[in-house]
C-alpha cells in the first residue's frame, strides 16, 4: 500500500460527506472497489436493523430473510446475537 492510500484511509473515517464529495466525484466513489464494499456494508446493517421491528410485527425467520433479500443464517444469526 502506498503512502496516499495509508493516508486516505486514515482520514476517510473523519471526512464529511461535504469533504469528500468536494475530493471525489459520486462516479469515482461507485467505480471504486472500496467505495463499493462501505456501500454494501452500509446496506447490510440498514436492513438489519429492521428485523427487531419485523419479529414484533409476528414476521418469521423466513418472512424477514426474504422481504430483506438476506439469508435465513444472516437473519438467525443476527437474532441469536440479540439475545
């Protein structure tokens, strides 16, 4: 890794989103494999922050992984953690 990486990485965590959208264009951010991976990582907790709501609601395992398009394990394992 070189030393522009080492240095980007350790500031992208206290960047606004004002800051790098000022450094990067959105094209370059959704070209980028990194950029890429936050975006999906992003989602990923987003939905799963819906399933306490969706289990009080009476939805099953399977009912949740489906409307979330997620894995029953995914869902399993994020409720057995919440316990």
């Amino acid at each position: 890794m070189n030393l522009l990486s080492v240095i980007v990485l350790e500031k992208l965590p206290e960047m606004s989103h004002q800051e790098l959208e000022a450094i990067f264009s959105i094209n370059d951010l959704k070209k980028n494999s990194f950029a890429q991976e936050l975006m999906a990582e992003a989602e990923e907790r987003g939905k799963l922050k819906v399933i306490p709501e969706l289990l009080k609601q009476g939805f099953s395992v399977e009912k949740i992984a489906n409307i979330l398009h997620l894995d029953v394990r995914q869902v399993q394992q994020f409720i057995n953690n919440l316990n």
